[in-house]
C-alpha cells in the first residue's frame, strides 16, 4: 500500500486532463455547430440566387414574345419579400437557322443570380434555349 506522501498531485493531474478533454470536446461541437450554421445559409441563399435567375430568365423571354418586361437585362430586388440584396443579369443571344423553306430562330439565355448577406456573396447560373419557327 502506497503512503500518502507518494500520492500528492495525483488527482491533480487526473482533473487537468478532464478538464482539458472536456474543452476540446467542446471546441469540436462549437465549431460543429457554427458550420452547419454556416451550410444552411449558404443553402438559402443558393436557392433565392436561384430564383433571382429564374425571374431574369422569364422577364427576358417574356420581353422576347412582347409581353414587355422592364427588366430585360439586369435588376437587383428591392422590396420583394424573399429576394432581399438579390439581382439578375440576363445575356441572350439569338441566331438565324435555315432548314430548307423553313428559318428558325435559336434563342439561347443565360442568367447569372446573385444574394448577398453580410460577407457571404451566393452565385448561381441558369441557362434556357429555345427555338422559333418564322
């Protein structure tokens, strides 16, 4: 049996390392957390940004057909709920096919949206193509 004299600081030692497993263990949920936290911003935004291309996409084909959107080209929301710090910009293109007696046109958009909170800044792109018979 071991005297008293030998086991001075031992629980000491067993404490520190409790106590410093415990913070790590800590540290690990916390940064855990803030990174799902982070994922599910990234997520909403990505989706809005989406949406803000869509509407580019729809104005400029609908402005094609002369059903007269404003904004063609490029908007950036402004009170529309949802669409917050979103903006669109719109580059179509067209060109003129020839298929015997027949001509088509080949319209191509592509639509770049954007959402920004704070420092995260979310892109995403869209493309649409269609064909019109003259």
């Amino acid at each position: 049996m071991a005297n008293k004299s030998t086991q001075n600081g031992s629980m000491l030692v067993i404490a520190l390392f409790v106590i410093i497993v415990l913070a790590l263990l800590g540290l690990t949920m916390i940064r855990l957390l803030s990174s799902s936290s982070e994922a599910i911003v990234h997520e909403v935004l990505g989706q809005r940004a989406l949406n803000a291309a869509r509407a580019g996409i729809e104005c400029a084909v609908a402005n094609e057909f002369g059903s007269g959107c404003n904004h063609a080209i490029s908007k950036t929301f402004t009170g529309v709920s949802g669409l917050e710090n979103c903006s669109y910009n719109v580059t179509p293109t067209s060109k003129l096919i020839e298929d015997g007696s027949k001509s088509f046109t080949y319209l191509s958009y592509s639509a770049t949206g954007q959402c920004t909170a704070g420092k995260i800044n979310v892109t995403r792109l869209l493309f649409v193509d269609a064909m019109v018979k003259l």
